[in-house]
C-alpha cells in the first residue's frame, strides 16, 4: 500500500539549501505543534542548529581549516536533529501525505521507486500584485506532488547569475513574498527540491513591478 513519508537523508542537499529547508521544517512544525506534539528535538533547539549551521556557513568562507571543521560539525549536527524530527513525523503520520505535508519535510512515496533524477522546471509561473503594498503572489505548477520549492528573486540584471538571491522554500504551487520597496521590479524564479537534495532545474523568470 502506498503510503507517503518525510525523507531522512539530508546528506545530498548543497550547503546553501539545507538551512532553507531546515527553517522552512521549524516554521511549519511550529505552526502545527497542535499536530506535532512531542518532537524529540524542541522547536528552540533546532533553531539554535539551524542559526550555528548559518553562522558557520558564512564564517567558512574564510577557508580556514577551524571554520571549515566547525561548519562540518554544525552540520552533522543539524542532519542529525533532522532524521530524528523526520523519524517523529513519519511515526505521527503513518503514511498520511496531509500530516508529512504539515511537517514541511521533503517527502516520497513508498510505492515507488525512489526518483532522485532533478525534477522537471516548474511550468505556468504567474505573479500578481500582493494584498500588501510591496508584496507579490507567485504561482506555479510543480513538476511533482506533493513538492517543496525553491524561489530567488533579482532586482536587478537577471542575466547576471550573481543578481539571484535566495528568498525561500515553499509547499505547494503558490507563494507570497513582500518585504519590496514599492516601484521595484522583481524577477522571480521557481525550482523544485527533489529527494536528496537533488535541485530541478529553473523555471522560466516572471517579473511585476511591485505597488
């Protein structure tokens, strides 16, 4: 019988999409604690790995050898807290997609081969103008359901690779961003999170000069 769960594995997701993904977990556990009761790591604690991860994260930069070895540290540490928390909510779960999808976990499906090829690009991405001035709405239709999806946005040239900042990871098909200046234009674009960490490739770019 086919039953979904939270994947546990998070050795394969790039340094720069494991703490997205770890906060993107904390925020939706924390906001179903009524469904996750007693997660046997505290919604603080995972906090406090993920801010060390991101910290040690930008101190490796430096290339020294004590950065590197701290980043790695924090790192194991924050891989571990995720599979007991991933453990947790397939326990709670018990293969209901609608409960995984709560945990904001990346997730499969048992009744299939695991596919950890990179997920097709995100089709059909539309933004419109948010209910909140310098806000925004994008839509999208992921190559996979459930999905969890990663979104950069450029203020400036798009063509420039290194205008592309990371503004977060979403479920689903739709997500709101604000925090704009008004009058800015914004690019926007949408790939989804495959099992492993495995990145899919970009969508096409939307862009809204946001009010």
């Amino acid at each position: 019988m086919s039953k979904i769960k939270a994947i546990l594995d998070f050795s394969g997701y790039s340094a720069g999409d494991l703490g997205p993904i770890a906060q993107t977990i904390h925020d939706s556990m924390l906001g179903n604690a009524a469904t996750f009761t007693s997660p046997p790591v505290t919604m603080p604690s995972l906090q406090t790995l993920i801010d060390t991860f991101d910290q040690k994260l930008a101190a490796k930069a430096s290339r020294a050898t004590v950065d590197i070895a701290a980043f790695n540290d924090a790192r194991e540490a924050l891989e571990i807290a995720l599979a007991d928390l991933g453990s947790y909510v397939n326990q709670v779960a018990k293969g209901d997609a609608t409960i995984v999808a709560l945990s904001g976990f990346p997730s499969y499906d048992t009744a299939r081969t695991i596919d950890t090829s990179p997920p097709a690009a995100p089709e059909n991405l539309t933004v419109r103008q948010g209910d909140l001035s310098g806000s925004c709405v994008v839509r999208y239709r992921p190559d996979r359901t459930p999905s969890m999806n990663d979104i950069e946005t450029c203020l400036g040239d798009p063509n420039v690779e290194a205008n592309w900042k990371h503004y977060g990871t979403f479920s689903g098909g739709k997500a709101t961003l604000d925090g704009f200046t008004p009058g800015t234009t914004v690019w926007i674009r949408v790939r989804t999170i495959g099992l492993k960490g495995v990145m899919g490739a970009w969508s096409d770019p939307g862009k809204i000069i946001v009010v």
